[in-house]
C-alpha cells in the first residue's frame, strides 16, 4: 500500500485507540471519582481552590454556571487587551516587539479568549515573549472553559430530575489541571526532544553559505505548540504555525501534533458514555462523527494526492500529488488529513497552506468549519452536535407519533426555540458578514484593492474562508487575504465573540431546562437514540442543515473554481 | 361504531365549493399572518405583481412580462392551494359537526316554571333556545329532549341513534352514574324531569364546532414547538437569499428579482407550512368521525403519547357481564333436583347473571314450574344477607356467594360438602364466579358463572404493547378472578377490588412516575380520576360531573375507543413529523435546480451543476416553483387521511418514514421538477 496512505491510517488508529482510554479517565475526571493522577494533582487544585476561596462541592444550576463562564471570561478579556497593549515596555520582550493597536488586540484578544486563535498578526515579530505566554494562558482556560461547559451538559443529561449540576470552577480547574495540562506536558516533552525550541533568549543567528548573516527567531514554542493542539487552539508560536520546522520539525511530530488535534474532541464523546452510562449513544455519536470526517477526508486524500491539473498543463510532474503550499517532509496525504482535522475540530493549526489546496479540498476544509461539530473543538464541539441532535430528536419524534423525547425529558417550544437560534447563528453570521465585504469589494474595487490577492471565485473562497473560520471559532486562515487592517480585525472579533458565547449558553441553557424537567422512562414506543437509525437521522439533520445554508456561496466559491479547473 | 351520516369521501364537492370560496377569504393578509410560511409567500407574490408592473412601464432587465407574470400566478396558487387545504378541512370538520347539530335544532321544551302564571310548577312549552342552565323541563314518550342535562326524576328509556348511532334503545334514570341525557336524542318510554346542564352554545358539541371552525383554534404545545423550527428555517432562506444579492454583486452576474423570489419561495418549507393547520383540524375531526368530542386539540395529541391505559373489565376487556355457564351439583344430590333449585332461586333475579342462570336451565330442558297459586315468596338480594332466592312450600332455596351461603349453612348447624368447596375453588381458580345454591339450610351445589372475553381483544392489546402503551384492567372482582383475567385477555396489569380511589391512587403513581395515563368513566365518582388522568374520556351516557372532569367525551359509550384515540393521537404528529421531513427534504433538487439557473450566464462551469439538465433557466426556476405548489394539493388527502400508524416499534418505524418521507423527499422533485420541465421547455 502507498507509505502516504499508510501514514494517514497510522495516525487515525492510534487516534481512536488513544480516545478511548482517555474519554474513560475524562468520564471519571468529571464524575469525580478518583483517578490515578489524584496524589499528586489532588493537591494543586487545592491550593488553587484556596487562593480562589470556591467551594468545589457547592452545587450550581444551570444560570449560575453560565454567569459563572462569562465572568471568568470577561476577566480575561480586559487582562489580554491589557498586557497585548503594553507588552512593549513589559519585561520578556528580547526581540524588541512592538505592542498591538488596539484593533488588533481587541482581535487577538478575542480570538483567543474565544478559543479562535486567528492570527492577524505573525507571532515573530508582531508579540513578545509575555505577549506569548499570556496567550498560551488563554489557550488552556479557553479550552478549559469549553470543556466546562461540556461537562455540565454531560451531567445535566443524566436520567432524573435536578437543578444541581455540579459545581463550575470544579470542573474548569479539573479540565485544566487533569486532563489538559498532563496531556500538553507529554507532548510537549516529545516536541522538545525532536528540536522544537524552548528558550526565553532572543533571536539567533548564523552566516549562511552566501555570507550573510540570517537571524532566526525562536522562544518558548514547544510548550505553546503543545496546548495549541490539544485545546483546538491553533494558534502558533510562529506566522506560519506548524509548516515551520521549529513548530514541527518532522514526520513523526507531525503524527503527533494531528493526533493531538482530534484527542480530545473525539474523547469526550467517550467520555459522555462513560458518564451517561451509555456506551452505545457515545458509539452512535462517534459514527456519525466519523462518517462526517470520513465524508470530508476521503475525497480530499483523493484530489491532493492526484494533484493540480492546472500545474499539470505546465509539464509539472503531479505524481507526489498537488505540493503548492505542502512541505515536502510532509506530503500531500498527510497534508490534506491535517486539513481536515484542523478544520472539523476547530483547531486551525496548519501545516499547509489552505489557500493552495485543491479547489474541492478547500471546500471540505470549509464544510468541516460550517458543520462544526464532527469531533469540533474541545466540549464545544459536543455542545454543537448537541443542538443537532435535540433537532433531529425532535423530527424523529414526531415522525413515530410521539411528542418528542429526549433521554427520558420532553422537548417543547422554548428548547426549540434556544436550538433553532443556536443552529441560526452560523449561518448568519458567515454569510451576513461574508456578503458585507462582498458587497464592499463589489461596490469599490479601488479602494480595497489591497483585500484579495486573487479576485474571482478564488478571493470569493478567501472571505467566506475567514469568517467560517472565525465562527466556527476555528483560526486556520485561507491565506492570500490582507486581513491585518481594522475592517477584518473587528468584523472577525464580533463574529467569534458572538459565534463562541452563544453557542456555549445555547446547549447549557437546554440541557439545564430539561433537566429540570420530569423524567419519563423508556417504553416500547420511545423512540431509542442509541441505534443506527437515530444516528442516520442526526446526520441526514446535520447534512441538510449545512447543504441548504450554504450551498449557493459554495457554488460561487470552491464549486465555481472546481468546474472551472479542467 | 357510529351509523350516522359521514363523509367518508375526502373531497365531497358541495364542500369543495365551499373550501373554494375560503381560500380566497383567506388571503386577507390579516388572517394569514397567523401562518407566517405562507405569509411570507404571499409577500412574494405582491412584490411579483409590482415587478410585473414595472415591466409593463417599460423596465428591460428583469426579463419577459409573461415569465414574470406566471412567476406571480403560480405563487398566487401556491398560496391558495395552501388555503385550500385548510378550508377543506375545516369543511369536512364543520359538515361532521352540522350533522351532530342538526339533532339539536330548535325544538319545543316543555319547560317548568317553579312559579308559574297560574300554578306553581307550571308546565309551558318554550322553544328550546330559551332555555338557561339550571332550568328544569319535562319529557315524555316520543318527545325529543332539548337540551343536555341531567335527570333530576324519573326513568326513561330513551333512542340515542341521533348521537351514537346505535339503534338500541338506553335506559336513563335519576340518581346514579347513568343519569345523562344529550339534546337531540328521543324519549321512548316513561316520564323524566331534567336539569339543564349547559347554557345554549356552551354544550360540548358546540365547543367543538368552534375548535374545528378555528374560531378558538389555539396551537398546540408541540405545534408552537414546530413552527419554531419552521420560522427557522424560513429565517436561514431569508439570510440566504438576501446575502446572494452581494454574492451575486460580487460575481458580476445580476440576479432578477423573480428568480430570488422563486428561491426563496421554493426553499423554505411551504408544504407543511401551508398543511401544517390542515394536519391539526384533519385529527379532530378524526376523532369526532370516532364519535369522540374532544375539548382541545391538544389533548388529541397527548393521546399519542399515552402509556398507560386503565380499561374497565366489564364491556371493555369482557362482554357484558358474567354468564352462568354449568352447574355442578354436590355430593349426592341429583342433576336435576339442582337445576330446579337454581332455577326456583333465580326467577325473580333480574341481574344478568340470575337471567342467564334462567336461560341456562331453559337450555337444559328444565321449565320453571308454575308458582303463581303456591304463595311463593321472593327474597330480594340485601347487602345485608348477601343472598337471595325465594320461600316456597316451606322450602327455603338461596343462592349467593360461597361466604354468605356458608355463613346460613353453618348457623343451621350443617356443614358444607367437601366435594362443593372445592368445586368452588376450582372456579375461582379459572377465573369463574362460584355462587353456591342452599336448600333448607344444606349447601346443594355450585353454579358457574364465566366472563366472556371480547374476540379479538387479545390482538388489540398486543398491538397496544407494541405501541409501548401499557394497559391495566379495573375490575371489581377479587385478584384470583381478576388474574385469572388479565392473564388470559393479555393486559399488563390489574386493579382487583376496585374502588374509586383506587383508579385515582394508580393514576398518580403513573404519573409520579413520569407516565401520561387515560381512562374512561361515567360516573360522579369517577370525575377526580378523569380530571388526574391526562387524557380523561367520558361517556356520553355518564353524570355532567364525569363529562366536565374528562378532556374528551365518546358519545358512543364504547369503553374500547381509547385504543383508537391513541392511533389518532400518534396519526397526528406522525403526519406532521413525516411532511416536515418531505417537506424540507424536497430542498435539495430545488437548488439543483435553481442555483446553476441563477448563475450560468456568468458562471458556464455550473452547468455541471444542472444534472436535471434542464431546459433554460427560466424553465428551471418555473419548473421548481410549479412543482413546490403542486406538491401541497397532491398532499391533502395525506393531511387529511394522515399517515397509517403501524405498531412496530419506534425505531423501525423511524427507518420506515425516513426511508418513504426523507428519502423520497429527495428523489420524487427530481423526477418531478425534470417531468415539469419537459413540458414548460416547450415555451421558455
């Protein structure tokens, strides 16, 4: 069988063997019982639930936890402006980086409070030291929080009737302490030890062969590039993430770093099982994932590996497959599975440039961000799927003559109402904001000349690209887009401000009302959620959803420049 | 089963006509708002009326007057098709119900008046509309009762075929659970003074008429629950549409205003949008085809979730009551010796188990002698002695359960037979009532009495199972008869010994249990039970308290009908569910048809995307928006009919209807529009 192909298979076997174990040990972790990492961590969250004064067996309900998420959250924001606006004259500054507009923090600092890691700016020369370690911070609460917020779903779906659904902080400081920060030390280890640099001096330099002197920048990656995986962060250490040998020196951290991507969104499906005790749910919820993944990959695999038939009527040889804007160390296979794992789960690291992917890849990259929820980023991507799934429970009620039912809790007009907006707002906003700047580039080509290297459909993809990714909270870039000016810096911010916090409240605020509501026990005539059928339905709910928001912008997009590639 | 006039056929024209005249009633915007799916399409349609006359003053880029025009005329159909559907519904509905309330026209009262102008109690007839609740009349053979009320004197057999169907005469009487008589129905026998119950146009009938008429029409929980997901997605198609524009803008290829129309109109969900009321009114009138008056529509569709059944033995589960069946003499005593007594003993016993006792002898040849001139005495069964029988000759013969006839016998000093005491066991055992015979203080025997289970009652329960609805039997009898029973005619559970309480205490440990519970009653005892009971049927023939407490009232007094109002209940939403589905599965081939329309001019690679291969695009965007108006007439008969429920399990029912509705969905408007396209291609 052809290595590249191999490769990829390598890398989603060990994926699923590792997220089953470690979707068990999150089951646990949120269930509160003990786990083997207790003597030693047991003790640190102590300390942090002192120096905070949180009773961590106080219970919340659902309001409480939500007040709870955005207030930590708001904290954060003004601290990130804060330091992203000063980190000039602050101390780990070697390089003598300059501190951001306030536009461009305003950006930043949403983008990573909201778990986006869009970069607007090239970790090089655009933040310091400080500057990188604050948003490495963020890139562990704001995965934390997600995960948070998941864990309270979990526990609101439990079959009884409460308004008791654990304690908030509990859970953040547990996703933080337990399960991301053990995982980010492994892999972090591993990065260091094949030549990822971690330093606080400056930059380096040496004479090249010509004579000249080239300075390399370098810092405290390793660390960064670790939780950027884990967490669906994304946000690198360096401009151009993890195509940079320093973030990703070789084949095998690459393995690594994709691996890391999906992990934990793919865990915590397990975790539900382990939670819910419903195993066969998680496994119903993990094929429909994976179909969706496999819907999106196969055919990706396919054109990158064929190649770019435009590049192939110049005489370039395609047989290494399409390696515009690849890395050779690379190739195109694991390049194109990077691609779409980075983008269903919200990750947004690269280790290719989008831009250059063939032009149906590119729409799968896209379609993986609109979807948002196979695997998707860390809790919030269940917290997605969630919403699908109270929708397709609801047709799926209806259609066996019942009045729809949810694990045992009735589904009625106000959760629908909170599903419908949730599922609402995606679309919305990607297209709304995306038709703005159509409408402005249409309207003065002059003016904003500087947007879009390549007009036409390509410079359509571009656009819609940006704010897929900026809702789907994911910060993978398409590239070729002069996004570093306010227009985008604060159009992006409010998209992934809106497109992170209300999706989180949505599924909470449903989960919490149901759980607040009788429970009914199974009968022959309930509909099951744990069986294939279900699964079909939710899927069939989530293709439809997606094909009929978006299918005209596609069309003008990706599709146009496809048909148009002979 | 009811007799009475019904419209079976779906489209009897006289209504027809008369839906056809709503339909346009119904575009008064102000009455259409209450849709906003359709509203939105008749939006649509007033815009391509102004596009339409803007072309006639001269405008050169929105394309021909003729296409713009039909674009506008078909959408203007779709509307009333949408219309349509409603109105035919509410027609079928008000005509079953006009045939309910023809009964209860205008007829004369014989209303009392307590001071009258002459005497007290005066008796005067009044036309019926005058008459007031609290209000007391008189009735007499062949008079026809003109209002409903409640018998306050008397006893009357009384003909209810107006109502039930049912040509057997009913005996209705003061006092008791059987004390409710129905405006409309005739006094065969008898005398009665009744109580008026309702005020003129507040009786259940009437309420009724007003839910199918749409005059208090309010939607349901789980209606509510629906159009939020179809205003939904009608607000993604809003935002796809209207973002197109700029795209378009961007793309350089100008987009007319009858082909964002035709998009929008096409997308979103106008098919269930515009049956969505037809689905709601088409299941009231369902249940009132089933003689079945409900109080709300929603309390059709919480039938469809019911869980749990409680079903009275007798009548429901068992025909009528108890029936002798063999006699078993004890000991020495001769076979027709004992026949003859239990023959003697139950003569004056008009119960029906005494008269099948008589009918049972008489089948054995056995006459009753001639007691007239032998100064028999007939003793009346007391609560007291537990028996009864009759004083002839000096001879004492009584009959009564095994307890109390063992009670007289052991008093005398005399023992029971050992063979007759485990012939009693035997057939409490099997389910049969023992009633042991005495003569002279000296047990003679046994006689058997059997229920006779309903044929075919063992099926619907099966299928009841199936559903995931439970059933339980309440039944008087002692728990070995009341197992024996259930155990036999196959229901899950069973309440032996019943009082009132018993069914109340049962229902709210359902209910605590998070289970929704129906039953049925008639009587003044039963009213806490019907109201705790989420779905509450009271019989026509039962006290005015049972009817208020109940949600529905099956004016057929048939205690199995709660097995057709669940399938009622679950054809509802089963019919809505599936339509959404059809209904927005439907989607996709519309893109393929209109997207690579909008955009081939500038854009030649979609014609890839055109793999209807249709015609122009003009002729695809007509072909799409023909196609998603004639979809809603060609549903109707679905709406109306609603979708066959079939008990085979929630999930296979699922595959089933994702498979015909989803599936289908997708496929039938790609050979549809392509059909359409063949025969629009001719012209555009």
């Amino acid at each position: 069988m052809n290595t590249e192909i191999l490769g990829v298979l390598a890398m989603y076997g060990i994926l699923v063997l590792l997220a089953i174990p470690i979707g068990r040990y999150i089951g646990k972790v949120y269930a509160g019982e003990r786990t083997w990492p207790d003597p030693v961590l047991g003790p640190l969250d102590h300390v942090f639930f002192r120096l905070s004064g949180i009773k961590a067996d106080r219970d919340m309900n659902w309001k409480q936890h939500l007040v709870a998420l955005l207030t930590i959250n708001l904290v954060w924001f003004l601290f990130s402006m804060l330091m992203l606006m000063n980190m000039s004259w602050l101390p780990f500054n070697p390089d003598g980086n300059p501190s951001m507009s306030a536009d461009l923090a305003f950006n930043t600092t949403v983008s990573f409070v909201s778990n986006t890691n869009l970069q607007h700016y090239s970790g090089e020369s655009g933040v310091s030291y400080l500057g990188q370690l604050v948003l490495m911070l963020f890139q562990f609460v704001s995965a934390g929080t997600g995960m948070a917020a998941c864990a309270v779903v979990f526990n609101a779906m439990k079959e009884r009737t409460t308004e008791k659904l654990g304690n908030f902080y509990n859970y953040f400081i547990k996703s933080c302490t337990r399960i991301l920060l053990p995982l980010a030390i492994v892999v972090a280890i591993i990065l260091v030890f094949n030549g990822t640099p971690m330093t606080f001096q400056g930059k380096d330099s040496y004479i090249s062969m010509q004579g000249d002197t080239v300075q390399v920048s370098r810092g405290p990656a390793a660390a960064m590039i670790a939780i950027k995986q884990l967490g669906t962060n994304g946000g690198g250490f360096f401009g151009a993430n993890s195509a940079v040998p320093f973030e990703n020196p070789n084949y095998f951290t690459n393995m690594v770093e994709d691996i890391s991507i999906v992990l934990i969104p793919m865990a915590m499906v397990f975790a539900l099982g382990y939670i819910l005790k419903r195993r066969r749910l998680a496994w119903v919820i993990f094929g429909v994932m994976t179909i969706g993944f496999l819907c999106f990959l196969i055919p990706s695999l396919f054109y990158e590996m064929k190649g770019n038939p435009s590049i192939g009527h110049l005489g370039i040889s395609q047989s290494l497959g399409s390696m515009e804007g690849k890395e050779v160390r690379f190739g195109s296979a694991a390049s194109a599975f990077w691609g779409i794992t980075t983008t269903v789960t919200s990750n947004g690291s690269v280790n290719a440039m989008h831009d250059s992917f063939t032009p149906l890849t590119g729409m799968f990259t896209m379609l993986g961000m609109m979807v948002n929820s196979f695997y998707g980023g860390v809790g919030v991507g269940f917290l997605n799927f969630y919403v699908y799934m109270i929708i397709a429970v609801f047709i799926s009620g209806l259609m066996v003559g019942r009045t729809p039912e949810f694990l045992g809790k009735k589904i009625e007009a106000k959760e629908m109402k909170i599903a419908t907006m949730v599922a609402l707002l995606h679309t919305f906003l990607i297209l709304s904001f995306t038709a703005l700047s159509s409408h402005l580039f249409a309207a003065h080509p002059q003016e904003y000349a500087g947007w879009l290297n390549n007009p036409g459909n390509h410079g359509f993809s571009e656009m819609l690209y940006e704010y897929t990714s900026s809702s789907a909270n994911n910060g993978s870039g398409f590239e070729g887009l002069g996004d570093g000016v306010p227009f985008w810096n604060i159009t992006c911010g409010i998209v992934m401000l809106l497109s992170r916090f209300i999706p989180i409240v949505g599924p909470v605020a449903i989960a919490g009302i149901l759980a607040k509501k009788k429970y009914i026990p199974e009968s022959a005539g309930t509909l099951k959620t744990d069986t294939t059928t279900f699964g079909i339905m939710v899927f069939a709910v989530i293709a439809i959803v997606v094909a009929l928001s978006f299918f005209p912008a596609l069309s003008l997009g990706p599709l146009a420049e496809f048909f148009g590639v002979k | 089963m009811s007799k009475h006039i019904r419209t079976n056929k779906l489209f009897e024209p006289s209504l027809v006509k008369e839906a056809l005249k709503q339909s346009f009633v119904k575009l008064n915007p102000r009455i259409l708002i209450h849709n906003p799916v359709m509203f939105t399409v008749e939006i649509g349609a007033v815009v391509m009326l102004a596009v339409c006359i803007w072309i006639w003053k001269g405008e050169k880029s929105q394309g021909s007057f003729l296409y713009n025009f039909l674009i506008f005329l078909i959408l203007l159909i779709t509307v009333l098709f949408a219309n349509f559907a409603e109105a035919i519904a509410e027609a079928r509905g008000k005509a079953q119900a006009d045939s309910l309330r023809k009964t209860r026209e205008d007829t004369p009262a014989k209303k009392i008046f307590a001071v009258g102008e002459i005497f007290t109690n005066e008796i005067k007839t009044v036309p019926s509309s005058q008459l007031r609740k609290g209000d007391y009349f008189m009735c007499e053979a062949g008079d026809i009762i003109p209002m409903d009320g409640e018998i306050v004197q008397g006893i009357a057999t009384i003909d209810e075929s107006a109502i039930t169907g049912e040509s057997a005469p009913v005996i209705r009487e003061a006092g008791g659970d059987k004390s409710s008589v129905t405006g409309g129905t005739k006094v065969l026998s008898d005398k009665i003074k009744v109580r008026v119950t309702t005020e003129p146009g507040e009786s259940f009938l009437d309420k009724m008429i007003a839910l199918v008429e749409g005059a208090s029409r309010q939607k349901t929980p789980n209606e509510i629950a629906l159009t939020i997901l179809l205003a939904g997605f009608t607000i993604i198609f809003i935002i796809v549409c209207v973002t197109l524009k700029p795209f378009g803008d961007y793309a350089s290829t100008p987009i007319t205003i009858a082909a964002f129309i035709s998009l929008f109109v096409c997308l979103i969900p106008t098919t269930i949008g515009g049956l969505l009321s037809a689905i709601g009114i088409a299941g009231m009138d369902r249940a009132l085809r089933a003689n079945v008056i409900t109080k709300s529509g929603k309390a059709v569709e919480t039938a469809g979730d019911l869980d749990t059944l409680l079903l009275d033995k007798t009548g429901t589960i068992t025909i009528g009551n108890r029936k002798a069946t063999n006699f078993w003499p004890g000991g020495t005593v001769d076979n027709y010796v004992f026949i003859e007594a239990c023959l003697l003993a139950s003569l004056a016993d008009e119960t029906p188990e005494g008269k099948s006792i008589v009918e049972l002898a008489s089948g054995k040849g056995i006459k009753p002698p001639d007691i007239r001139k032998d100064g028999a005495k007939f003793i009346e069964f007391t609560a007291e002695t537990r028996s009864s029988g009759i004083d002839l000759n000096g001879m004492k013969i009584r009959k009564g359960a095994f307890d109390s006839i063992r009670s007289i016998v052991v008093k005398a000093g005399n023992e029971i037979p050992v063979d007759v005491s485990d012939r009693v066991h035997v057939i409490a055992e099997n389910g049969g009532t023992p009633l042991v015979v005495s003569k002279d203080n000296v047990a003679l025997g046994v006689i058997e009495l059997q229920d006779i289970i309903k044929p075919g009652i063992q099926e619907r329960f099966q299928r009841l199972r199936k559903m995931g609805v439970k059933t339980v039997m309440v039944t008087g009898d002692n728990p070995l008869t009341a197992k024996y029973i259930a155990d036999k005619a196959g229901v899950d559970d069973f309440i032996a010994e019943a009082k009132p309480e018993d069914k109340m205490n049962y229902i709210r440990n359902e209910q605590t249990g998070g289970k929704l519970v129906a039953m049925m009653g008639d009587g003044t005892n039963d009213a806490p039970a019907l109201a705790q009971a989420d779905v509450g049927v009271a019989m026509n023939s039962g006290t005015q308290a049972a009817k208020e407490a109940g949600n529905m009232v099956d004016l057929d007094n048939d205690p199995t009908k709660l097995i057709e109002i669940v399938e009622i209940g679950k054809q509802l939403l089963m019919t809505r569910g599936t339509l959404t589905t059809f209904s927005i599965a439907n989607d996709v081939a519309k893109y393929f048809a209109i997207v690579p329309a909008l955009f081939i001019v500038s854009i030649p690679g979609l014609q890839s995307l055109n793999i209807m291969n249709l015609h122009s695009p003009e002729s695809a965007i007509l072909s799409a928006v023909i196609f998603n108006a004639i979809i809603i007439p060609l549903l109707i008969p679905l709406a109306l009919r609603g979708v066959t429920y079939r008990p085979i399990g929630a999930s296979a029912l699922l595959r089933r209807n994702l498979l015909i509705y989803g599936f289908g969905g997708i496929v039938v408007p790609f050979i549809g529009i392509k059909l359409i396209d063949l025969l629009v291609s001719t012209w555009f």
